[in-house]
C-alpha cells in the first residue's frame, strides 16, 4: 500500500484552492497529481476534514468469523487434524469453501500453533499466555 500524503501538504494544497486557484495550478505547484488534488478539494467539501482515510480491512471481518466457534472445537478435539481434513470437513458440514492456508492463519491469530511431533505427523495446540 502506498502511504498518504502528510496533512500539512493536504492543507496547503486546499487553501491554495481556497485562494482561487484550480485544483490542477495547486496540483502543479505542490507537485501532486491532479486527481489528488481534485479528490482532497471534494474530501473537504463533502466531510469537511483533510485528514486520510483508513487504510486496510476491518479488524473482525471475515467469511470464517461465523464459524470461529466450530473450527476451534474441531481443532480442539483433533488436535492431529490438517488443514487440507479441515478445509474438506467446511463445506460438508457448513457450505463454505476455505483454503488450508487461510484455515491456518485464521487459527494462528486466534492463538493455536502447530507442533511437530517425531512420527513426522503434528499437533495443534493453543499458545500459553505468560
């Protein structure tokens, strides 16, 4: 992602616009495209701030949020299960298609971690806190 230009320059810009002139002259002047200079001008009439916008998702979204609960209990009770046997278990049991990749990085961000074991098989198991 690219980051925002600095409010400072957000705010020099819409003043020279403010001042009279186009927003292409303010764009040409502080070196910005006139497309950035257009959009900070609308920004500020339809919100009145010059500030960026948040970048990024939403924290809390997703399509496996609804079944957070359903997957730890599976992992908790299969602690052996792989991804590929949990990504096939989804769809029969709730209708939805799930990478395994995606299945595990969902799982790590709720705290569980994978372990090998010697017989080259392996186990997730929940973090400990401390």
């Amino acid at each position: 992602m690219t980051q925002s230009f600095s409010l400072d320059l957000r705010v020099r810009v819409a003043a020279l616009v403010e001042a009279g002139h186009s927003c292409r002259a303010a764009a040409r002047h502080f070196g910005v495209s006139d497309s950035c200079a257009i959009k900070l001008v609308q920004r500020q009439r339809h919100s009145g701030s010059l500030a960026p916008a948040r970048q990024g998702r939403p924290p809390g979204r997703g399509k496996l949020v609804p079944y957070e609960a359903f997957l730890i209990q599976t992992v908790e009770t299969e602690p052996a299960i792989t991804m590929p046997e949990l990504a096939a278990r989804l769809p029969d049991e709730h209708g939805i298609v799930a990478a395994s990749a995606m299945l595990s990085r969902f799982l790590c961000r709720r705290g569980f971690t994978y372990k090998k074991t010697p017989d080259g098989g392996g186990v997730r198991t929940r973090r400990r806190a401390g």
